[in-house]
C-alpha cells in the first residue's frame, strides 16, 4: 500500500500545503494590510424594530460586524478592523468631537473585541448600550467621517486598502441643517481623494430609504460597483452577503500579457476565487513568557564551521550511481520557456471541454488598463464574440518567470448565466430540504438560511457570475493516469428508474457555501475556548456528514425495493469490511524485522535493485550504517548507494 | 512490495546497416534519428528511475556477436548491452559509441536474436511486458521463411513489438478515426507516399504491416511509427504510464444502501520526482553542509532559547494562544475512517466547474468481479445521467485524512461508465469578488466593426475540423496528448550535464518548441485577421510612472528591477516624506484631511503650480482657525511648518513671508492667541535671510516678529510663562 498512499495522500501534505502556502501569501506581502472601519449609527432609530421578532437595525449591524471579525480571524487575521459609533451620547475619541465613540480602534480581530461585540446583542445589549454609552441628540456626519480617518492615520503598518462601511437607517441625517450638510459632503470627498472607500449599508427604514436625499451625492460609487445594491438591507443575510462581498478586496494574483500574436497584446488580471483555507501555521512561543520567539535558519560548513553564502553551494541530484550537479540558477533556469503571460493558440468548441479532465482549482481573468491602454474593449469584443460562437480559446500559460508553461482555456462567462438558467427550470421545492443540510446557528451565532429554502438568491449568484474568462487548467499527457476500469455491466430500465426515484427523494440544491470545513471549525473552535478559558470546546457541527436519518425517513420503503431488484438474495454489499478491519489493526504491530547482511546490499548496490527493498528495510539498513536519511525512499536509497559506493 | 506489474523488459533493436546514414541534403539520416529517438527514450527510463531493463542489439554491424551466431547464419548482428537497468554508460553509448556499419543484415534475424536475448535473459525474472522496439529504414534484404514462426513465436511469448521507421506509412482507414491518437497522425510531417522509397523499402513495409496486423490486428498498425512522430510524441513509448492503485470503499445513500466500489485516480498533476539536494560547491558534498534553525527572543539581544524551551501555539486573530501538540491531537478534528457517503442530489448545472478544487480527479468503478455492485452502481450512473444531477458526496480517504465534500458525476464510454469524483470547495475557501459588468461598460462596448474583426479571428484561428459527412470533429492541438515539455527539459539537461559537466545548459531542443506551438495551417491563416484587429483596436502600453510600480512589477520584469529598486530606495530617504503617499499618485488639490501631505506631493511632483498650492493650503489653514479648537491649531501648525519648508525648497519666501505676516494681523483681529501661543512656541517665525538668498529679513527681526507686543494678552503671557509646554496649554482649553 506505500505506493497508493503516496500518490494518493493529498491532506496534511506538508510539502503541497506550503506551496499553496506561499502561493496565497505571495501577494499578502506585497500589498499591505486591509483595513475596514465599521460605522454604526446609533441613535434612537437604529433600536426600533418594526416587528416583535424582527432584529432591530442596530443588533443586525452587530451580528454582521461579529460575522466578519469572527471570518477575519479565520481567514486574514492580519487585516485591521474597528467599530465606531455615532449618534451617542457618551462620547470618546482622540479629538474629543461630540456624540461619537470608538468602540474599538483599528487592529486585528482578536477574541476580546469579540466578546465585547457580543455584549450588544438582542435585548440586554440595548440595554447594556444604553447604560454603556446611551444615544445623543445630534451629531455631525463630517466630524463622524473626520474621525475615521484619523484612526486611518494612526496605523503604524502598511495599508493597502482603506474601507469604511456605514451602517445607518437614517436616510437623511443633516435635513434642517444645510451647512453640515455641505461640510459631510465635502468630508467625504476629501476621504475618497485619500483612498478611503466608504460604502453605505443602508438598513431598513419605515417607508423606504431614499439614497437621493442625502447619501447619493456623499458615496459616489466607485466604478466598479455600479448597481450591485440599491436595495435596502431588511434581512441579515442580506447585510451579510452585501458586506461580505465588499469585505474582501479583490486580490490580482497577477497582471499579465495576453498575446494573440507578436504583435497584438493585452492586459488581463488574474484573480483566485477559491482557495483552500488552511489552518494557519503553528507559532513558537517562548516557555516561560509564552510570547513569540523569532526563527533563524543558518547553513553552515561542518568542516570549517563557517556560514554558507548562497553561492557556497550547489544542487545535485544522483541518477543510477552518477552525481550531476548545477548551480541553483541553472535549476530555475531549466524550468524557464517562455515569458510570463498567455500565448493564444486557438479557439476550439465550449463542448470540447471536458468536465473530467480537471487539473487543478481554475482562476477568474478580467481586463487590465492599468499595463495596456484599450484592453478591456479588445477583451469584451473576445469575450462576447466568444460566447456567441459558443468556443473557448486555448492559450499556453506562464504564470511566472521560470514556471514552465502549461496549457489553459480560457472559458467565457457571461453574466448571470447560473442565474438564469436555474430560473428557467427552478428545482422542486418540496418541503423543508434539509438534506443533512439545514444549517442551524452556527457558531457565530448567525441563523444560516438552509440551502433550498431560499428565496432565489438573485444578489448571491450575481455576484458569483461575473463575466470574464474563467481559466481552466489542461491536463498534459503525463497528468493522465490508465485506469484499470471495471467491465461494464449495465442495469436494466426498471433499475435504473428505481435509482432514479430514490435519486429524486433526496434532491437538494447545492449551494458553493454551504458546507463549513469541519476540520477549521473544531480547531478555530479549540482556540475560542483555550483563549476565553472554557473547559470544554464547543463541538462543530460536521456539515459533512450525511443525515441519515432524514434520508432514510424520505427514502421509505425504496431502498429495499431497490436492493431487491439489484442484489443477489444472500449478497452482502458490506462484505469484506471486518476482514479489512482486521489488516490495520496488525499493521502497526507489524515491525520489521528485515535484516540485510553487507554483501546483500552491495549486491542490490551494484545491481541497482536497490530500489525492490521496503521503506522500513531501508530504514533499518541505515540504521545499521549510521547514516542519516529522510523519510521518502529516494532519499534512503541514494544514502545508502553513496554509503556503499565510498566504501 | 515488488510492484512486478509495471517492470518491462525492453530490447532495442537497432538498424546501423549502410542504407541507415543516406539522408536528403539539410535533413538528418535516419542512424540520427533513430539515435534520438532512442536516447529519448534510454533517458526517460534512466530519469524515471522503474525497474525496467532494457538491451541494445544492434544490427547491419561489421561484427557478429550474438549467441546464435554459427556458420553464415545470423551474421553481422552485435549483442551491445544485456538486459540490465539503463544508466549513463548506455545513453554515452548511443551518443558516441555506436557507430553506423558498413554491413546489411536481415531484419527477421535480429528479431531472432532479440526475441531469443529476451526468453533467456527473463528467465527465473519476473516482467509483466516484454516488448522489442525495432529501428529501421527497412532497406536491407531479408529472407520471409521464417516469418510466420516469428509471428507465431512472439504471439506465445507475449512480446510485443513496435516499429520505428524514418518515413510515415500509408495506414488504412486514414488518419481520423483513431478515437484519441489523433496526433500522431502527421500534420507536420510529409504525407504519403514518402519521398525516394525502394522497392525493397515497400517489401519491408508490406512485411512490417503483415507482423503487426497478425499480432494485434488492426490496432498493430498504430504502433508503427515514424522517427518524427516519435519525437514529438515522447509518450508513445507505451511503458512508461503510470498506474492508479485502488481504493476501495462503499458508496452509501443512506444507512442501508451501500455499493461496494473501487476509486482509481485517473489526474493528477504529475510532478518532478526527484528534489535537489544542497551540496558544498567545493567538495559537491551535501553531508557538507549542515542546516540549524534557532530560536531567539525578539528583545534586542535576540537572544537564543533552547527549543526544548519553545511550545507551540496559534494565532487567533491579535491573539497567541498557546497549544501543545498533545493537545492539538487530542482536541482535533477527527474523521470516521474512509467514507464515500452521498449527502444529496442536486441539478448538475448547480455545480459549476468553476468550483472544482483540490488535486485529482478519481474515477469511481464498481469493485472488481462483482456483478451485484457492478449493477448497482450502473443504475446510479444511468439514473444521474438521465437525470442531469449529481451526487454531492463526503469522502475521506481514511482515518488520519480530513473529510472533503465533492460532486460526482456520471461518465459514461462505450468500454466503461463510472462516476467522476472532484472536490468542491468549503465556505472558507471562497472569495467572493466584485467585478464591474463588463456588458453595460459605455468604455469598453467593443464596435460592430471591432466584433467582426473578432469573428473573423475565432474563425481562422480554429484548431478543430469538422468532417462534415461522418458529423466527426478532429482536434488539431489535443493538449492532453502533449507531454509535459518540463520533463524533457530537465533530463536533457541533466543528461548533457551527466556526460558533458564542464558545458553550459544546453538550449530547448527544437522538437520540443514546435511541439508547443500551434500547428502551421492555424498560424498561417490567421495573419489577416490579426493585423486587422491589430489596426482596429487601438492597444497603448502605459507608459508607467515609475513611483506606480509595485513590488509585483518589479518581481514580474527583472529587467526593470536596478532602477525601480534605486528610485524607491531614494524615495525613502527622503524626510517627512512617505512612499505611500507617492503612491496614491491621486493628490490633485490639497484636501482637508493631510493638507500638510498634499501640499509637499502637489508642489514636488509639480503637479499644481506653488501659488496655486499654497492657495489652498492657506484656505485650509483659515478654515482651521475658524474652528477656534486647539486639535485645529495644531493642524494648522504642520500646515504652517510644510509651507515654510517648501518655500525654502523652491524659493518661494517672499510668498510665505507675506503670508506669516497677514496671520499675525489676522490672529489679533480673531482674538486667537491661544494659536499664536504655540506659534511662538514652535518657534516658527520669517524665513530669513540666512535661510533663502531671496529674503530681507534678518535673523534679529524674525526673532522680533515672535515678541509679545506690548499689548499683548497679559493672561496669557501668564499662562505660556507658568507652563511653557504645549502639552499645558492643551490641557488648560
């Protein structure tokens, strides 16, 4: 079994979740932090709900901003966040303007800022925010914004990206009062000349929120935000999903040339829309103060116990017996053939695209003018043209200098196209679908609407339609494996229709976030109870395991009829498992006890049959030498091949 | 575990005969060829490091050495190599040692001998193929008696033989219909009939297509080769795929329905196998070389703790918490064992492939010899197909690996049906980013004229053929029968540094190159439509302001990398000064928020004119005092201070002389003198003429300027007296 697990192991594969690793982080470090002040108004208005269950605006705010520390901390803890309120009657802020307080100042997610969010939430904290802090009379929306900037300005770090997001209900703020008015206007301006994006979350107001009183002339949309949301917020998923989608600033992987040919050139951004969460890398922590200590790497010569320079060293490898060797610079050399960008081959037909030859997670690309003035009209035309014509163009990839380049298709997405076509033919709707699926709080507390039950997601699936290419990675002819397939024995039409009515019970409608990663969960869920001192973690809930019991509540009586027609009367589809059972237990009882006399490695030495002994005979033969290899095999074979040929 | 199942042995069979060097003038012989060929394929062997062995038998040599050799019969055939492991001493061989004959010998003799080199060669070993490569311009005469032994020897055997030969054959049924191998039919390559072919070339190609049809019927013809379809094709050489080992699970649906499956993977990314080890560049030794990582504090010694002394711990968010690996491992997430559970069925269009992730794709069977589940799993297979869903599953590979949720869905071929297992993404590892539309962009809305020329383009730039009468459609650039150009990369270098250390890298081979190009007739018919678009769509690189470039830039560009590096580095020396300031690269007037900041970048990048800027800096510093509040008045002192400072720079002092000196009247008339307090303070008075040439002022009358005047506020002479710090006036408003 090494072999299979070898090739097959693909979770907590070190080396491959460092090289993802380093692919997500690469653009962290040259970016900067993103930082985000949430702005909660919270005067009077914000705590009236019109419904007795309904949640008041100000606790949906709250509920939000908890959703994405709590997300923050999950998946960027390096980016800066704050709360600030207005429209109060205490006040505390560095410059002391009235009826403004600072929650909290701008810095990362922590579980303190957390739990003190919690605090506001339902009844008891509006009533703890009216003991705390209580509602003012008046504010000034430019002292407000003056503010938030100042915390902007106080960050010692780097940031790339400044967003303030404003949480009110209040669609006229400055009504009687022209002159503040006029200043908040020009407050705002000043901030977006400085690169601070302020996005308004407009909540739900009795007898609707008008944008064109007051906020249309303070947030100018940015370009690239024309008509996402209009809409009041009245429901949290709603905030939710509009505040997630601008939380996140969109991250190019990389700007890159796309070439049709030598001489006609364009700009495309390559961004990531899926990638994998780790959980994040352990810190080492000095043991008596707990705090973190610094890591240092140093090679040095054992001979003379002088540090190596880069250029001290070469790399090697060893081929049946013969060690070739060349500079590290020639090692990335090798793997250089073109330059960074795509090279156009050809279009082929969309249908030629094949779901089952998948390489690896596929990439968004959209325009750049930034590089190349005009791109985005040359890509529009490529994009509609290709969409009418119904092909995808293939293109050699070289995502970076020295990466060999590999073939892609570029595959055009049209706006909305999921949208439509799942309300062409909407899925059945029968009941609660909770096909294991329905989520119930979870543990931020937020009350997840079960996939299914939705009203048809328009804003959602909008946003994850976007048009542009989607980049897909093709496989070369090494990537395929031969697989020694089954011979095929097909099931007759009573079958199948058997399959197909149980098929039908147990339909549901796939949703790309509705399954939570259990494994982060439970550890992020560790560290909330090691840090807030709890005895016990709370348990994920595993929406990864089946429901079985509601399927097989639906499924009834089908399943037998289904194995009655299918299965031989004394067949037992289960068969086999104990005896498996049986082999792991051994397994690791199994030592062993493989020893090789000198010459009998020589003989595999000379022979080059090394490579026939086991891993754990390997190992015991380097034992027996005092060398010291790694774990893989290829590193104690050429251990002990170098070994026997000095010898 | 022995893994015999995919060790071969291999002989090749190689012609060096006297007809094998002729070649056209500017093209390379046949010997050459075959040589490349054949090193190709040594080279891949050596690199891959599998278990095969290979012999070399050469024939049409000077020589006779074979053990068959008797008499006059099998004359002229050379024995080079044993079966044994390939290594370097081979390819030197095939490079430098093997030299082309003077001699011809018969075809069907060295098969003789290389089938006879393989039975007692394999004797007592254990080889799944045995398989004989033959290389050939077939010139040599040869003697049909034997050849239905032969046929009927290598059927018993089970060797299976592949012919290589410096011309492509005329093979029946043409060139279309060969399902998934369309590439190797020759679209580079001359056509048939080939070029200055003898009449007993054409005997031999008869002979060769008769051995093969016999042996693998039509299919025998498809491993008939050309030198050049070879080349371009490395894969062709059949042993050297990889296999899938098993997996074997139950599909639940439910807790009472289960099917007994076994998962092969049938893509993953294929990666280098072997890793560089560091060595010391003198001694090319790595154990050399010793790596030690310390652990130190971060105080200002830095000072270094045993890691005995170090525990681990996580981030969560701003906080360290620290966590031990016992308990990690104890607390962790813990998954039941392997699993392939389905959890619903959806619409297959619900699941794009735009959500596909992880590293493989595995391809679901029935288990092996079982009928029932055989059964079972085609009417899930059939049930989804028709159906157009999916299976969302769970899957766990076993018990130390973390569950993944993925989509199955049906694959059905006229040799196999299975499900096709991908992974899909959790809410965690989605990022959901806006774009604008694209569609409704006034900016952007490509011409009717642009269109067509686009049209145009996709047309001539085709790579399928339609075949309008069988309704088949023929992929000219098939990716995924294209091998990884990286490999043969790097065991050609690794080669020419095994057997030339002292050279240079070697360039990519040609072969290799066009082998990634687009085939020829796609990049011949689209010029028209290229330069159309060409002059259609005005396309303007950016000339880049060099303060705009980004880290990313100057990583992407190495040639670009000395002066961006030196311009940023400048940039930073410079005081009061940020990069990022630079960076923004937006400041068009001087705002409310930095005005200070604004003004410096307005007057440095020259972007308004001083007057312009100063204006409006000035403006601002009014507006400030108007407040009357002390977190203004200091505001307006980094104001003041920045355009004293760069009135310095640019000689502008009258302009803030003049303007120092309104403020004072201004601050009397306004009762500020709060502000004027910390003017005095800050001791920011008139730019004198020991600062700027340009200037009257003296050092004595600057100095004056400050004084309190004789009616000056006696309270708050007071006040700056008592406390004489900033920090206390502050305190006192």
């Amino acid at each position: 079994m090494s072999g299979w697990e070898s090739y097959y192991k693909n979770e907590g594969d070190e080396e491959e979740e460092q090289e993802e690793g380093l692919e997500a982080g690469g653009d962290y470090s040259y970016s900067g932090r993103d930082s985000l002040i949430f702005l909660v108004d919270a005067s009077r208005a914000m705590f009236e709900s019109q419904d007795e269950d309904e949640l008041t605006p100000f606790d949906m705010s709250i509920q939000c901003i908890r959703s994405v520390y709590t997300n923050k901390i999950i998946s960027s803890n390096r980016d800066l966040l704050a709360v600030v309120f207005y429209g109060t009657k205490k006040d505390k802020n560095s410059v002391n303007f009235k009826n403004i307080y600072v929650l909290q100042e701008l810095d990362n997610p922590g579980v303190k800022r957390v739990q003190e969010l919690d605090k506001f939430k339902g009844q008891e904290g509006k009533k703890y925010f009216e003991d705390q802090i209580g509602h003012g009379s008046d504010y000034s929306l430019s002292e407000v914004l003056w503010v938030c900037a100042n915390l902007f300005s106080d960050v010692q770090f780097k940031m790339s990206h400044k967003r303030i997001m404003l949480f009110t209900n209040e669609d006229d703020p400055h009504g009687d009062d022209s002159a503040k008015a006029s200043r908040a206007r020009t407050k705002a301006g000043d901030l977006r000349d400085t690169g601070i994006f302020l996005d308004l979350m407009h909540l739900k107001k009795r007898g609707g929120f008008d944008t064109s009183l007051f906020y249309r002339d303070v947030i100018i949309a940015e370009n690239e935000d024309i008509g996402i949301h209009f809409e009041e917020s009245s429901k949290l998923e709603d905030l939710l999903r509009k505040v997630r989608a601008k939380e996140t600033r969109k991250r190019v992987l990389s700007r890159l040339k796309l070439k049709l040919n030598k001489d006609v050139t364009l700009t495309v951004g390559i961004y990531n829309m899926v990638q994998k969460a780790y959980r994040p890398p352990p810190v080492r922590l000095y043991r008596e103060t707990n705090e973190p200590v610094k890591t240092k790497t140093r090679t040095f010569n054992v001979n003379t116990g002088s540090l190596l320079l880069p250029s001290d060293t070469k790399r090697s490898q060893t081929y049946s017996h013969r060690q070739i060797v060349l500079e590290k610079e020639e090692t990335e050399e090798l793997k250089r053939f073109d330059e960074p960008g795509f090279i156009l081959i050809g279009f082929k037909p969309l249908m030629m695209l094949k779901k089952h030859h998948y390489l690896r997670h596929s990439l968004f690309v959209y325009p750049e003018e930034s590089l190349i003035n005009g791109s985005s009209t040359l890509f529009s035309a490529l994009l509609t043209k290709c969409l009418e014509k119904e092909v995808m163009a293939v293109c050699r990839y070289t995502p970076r200098r020295n990466s060999p380049p590999c073939f892609v298709a570029l595959v055009p997405q049209e706006e909305e196209l999921d949208d439509q076509k799942i309300q062409v033919a909407p899925p059945a709707r029968q009941g609660p679908l909770s096909v294991g699926l329905s989520r119930q709080e979870h543990w931020s507390g937020l009350p997840c609407p079960p996939p299914g039950d939705l009203p048809d997601p328009g804003d959602l699936t909008h946003i994850s339609c976007i048009s542009g290419f989607q980049l897909v990675f093709l496989p070369y002819a090494d990537d395929k494996r031969k697989v020694p397939f089954t011979e095929k024995v097909m099931a007759n039409p009573e079958q199948v229709d058997k399959m197909k009515a149980i098929v039908q019970k147990l339909r549901f409608k796939y949703r790309s976030d509705s399954f939570e990663n259990p494994v982060l969960q439970q550890h992020f869920r560790n560290m909330e109870a090691l840090a807030l001192d709890l005895m016990e973690p709370e348990q994920a809930v595993d929406l990864t395991l089946p429901k079985t019991e509601v399927m097989d509540k639906r499924l009834g009586s089908l399943v037998d009829e289904f194995k009655e027609l299918v299965y031989p009367p004394d067949y037992n589809p289960e068969g086999k498992v104990t005896k498996r059972k049986k082999d792991d237990e051994s397994y690791g009882s199994k030592r062993p006890k493989v020893e090789l006399s000198e010459e009998e490695l020589k003989a595999h030495v000379s022979k080059g049959t090394l490579g026939k002994l086991t891993v754990p005979a390997l190992k015991e033969a380097c034992r027996m030498y005092g060398l010291k290899g790694g774990l893989k095999k290829q590193e104690l074979l050429d251990v002990l091949t170098e070994h026997f040929q000095k010898a | 575990m022995a893994r015999s199942w995919d060790k071969a042995a291999v002989v090749l069979c190689m012609d060096v005969g006297l007809a094998m060097s002729n070649s056209f003038p500017g093209e390379e012989s046949p010997f050459e060829l075959a040589k490349k060929v054949m090193t190709m394929f040594v080279q891949r062997q050596v690199f891959a490091e599998n278990k095969d062995e290979v012999a070399l038998v050469l024939f049409g040599t000077d020589g006779t050495k074979n053990a068959l050799a008797a008499g006059d019969q099998y004359q002229n055939i050379t024995v080079h190599r044993h079966l044994m492991r390939p290594d370097f001493d081979l390819l030197e061989d095939i490079e430098s040692k093997i030299q082309p004959g003077s001699q011809q010998a018969d075809l069907l003799d060295a098969l003789i001998v290389c089938m006879d080199l393989i039975q007692e060669e394999t004797l007592g070993k254990k080889f799944e193929k045995r398989h004989i490569e033959v290389f050939t311009d077939l010139s040599s005469p040869f003697s049909r008696d034997q050849l239905d032994i032969i046929i009927h020897n290598l059927k018993k055997s089970g060797i299976s033989l592949q012919f290589f030969l410096p011309f492509p054959i005329g093979k029946q049924g043409g060139t279309g219909d060969r399902g998934d191998g369309s590439l190797l039919s020759d679209h580079h390559g001359p056509s048939f009939p080939p070029k200055g072919i003898t009449e007993q070339q054409k005997e031999g190609i008869q002979m060769v297509k008769k051995v093969m049809m016999s042996l693998e019927g039509e299919d025998g013809l498809e491993e008939i080769y050309s030198f050049s379809e070879a080349l371009r094709q490395l894969c062709v050489f059949k042993k050297t795929e990889r296999r899938s080992m098993p997996w074997s699970c139950q599909l639940t649906i439910g807790s009472n329905l289960s099917i007994k499956i076994v998962a092969y993977k049938s893509i993953t990314q294929e990666k280098v196998k072997k890793c560089w080890t560091v060595v010391d560049a003198r001694t090319l030794k790595k154990e050399a070389i010793q790596k030690e990582t310390v652990y130190c504090l971060n105080d200002d010694d830095e000072t270094e703790v045993s890691k005995e002394d170090t525990i681990q711990g996580f981030r969560y968010g701003s906080d360290i918490i620290p966590f031990s690996k016992v308990d990690e491992e104890q607390m962790k997430y813990k998954s039941e064992g392997k699993c392939f559970s389905v959890l619903g069925f959806c619409r297959s269009s619900q699941v794009h492939m735009k959500y596909f992730m992880g590293n493989q794709v595995l391809k679901v069977f029935a288990a092996k010899d079982d009928e029932a589940a055989a059964v079972a799993l085609s009417s899930l297979i059939h049930a989804l197909d028709e159906l157009d869903m999916v299976a969302v599953v769970r899957y766990v590979y076993n018990e130390k690996t973390n569950p993944q949720v993925g989509v199955a869905f049906p694959l059905i071929k006229d040799a196999y049906e299975c499900l096709v297992y991908i992974q899909l993404p959790f809410m965690e590892d989605l990022r959901q980013y806006m774009f604008p539309s694209l569609k409704n962009n006034r900016k952007c809305t490509p011409t009717e004229a642009q269109l067509s020329a686009v049209d145009a383009l996709i047309d001539s730039m085709s790579l399928v053929q339609k075949d309008e009468e069988e309704g088949t459609i023929e992929d000219l650039f098939p990716t995924s029968k294209i091998p990884n150009p990286q490999f043969q990369r790097l065991f050609q270098c690794l080669l020419h540094r095994a057997l030339h250390p002292q050279e240079p890298l070697p360039p990519i081979q040609q072969h290799i190159l066009s082998m990634l190009d687009p085939p020829t007739e796609v990049t011949a018919k689209c010029q028209v439509p290229l330069s159309k678009i060409k002059t259609l769509f005005p396309l303007t690189e950016v000339i880049k302001k060099k303060n705009q470039v980004t880290g990313q830039d100057i990583f992407q560009d190495n040639h670009e990398e000395g002066p961006t590096c030196k311009k940023l580095k400048t940039e930073e020396e410079e005081a009061h000064f940020s990069v990022s300031s630079l960076a923004e690269g937006s400041v068009t007037c001087v705002g409310s928020v930095n005005p200070a900041e604004n003004f410096r970048v307005l007057v440095r990048q020259k972007k308004a004119t001083f007057e312009e800027a100063s204006h409006q800096l000035i403006n601002h510093i009014e507006q400030f005092l108007d407040t009357n509040e002390t977190l203004y008045f200091m505001k307006s002192m980094d104001c003041i201070k920045a355009f004293r400072e760069e009135a310095i720079q640019f000689s502008e002092e009258q302009r803030f002389n003049n303007f120092l000196k309104a403020l004072r009247e201004k601050v009397e008339v306004k009762q500020l003198n709060h502000f004027w307090e910390i003017v005095v303070h800050d001791g920011v008075t008139l730019i004198t003429k020991d600062e700027a040439p340009g200037s009257s002022v003296t050092t004595e009358e600057a100095k004056k300027f400050l004084a309190p005047k004789e009616n000056a506020n006696a309270d708050s002479a007071a006040a700056f007296e008592e406390g004489g710090d900033v920090d206390d006036l502050l305190e006192l408003i």
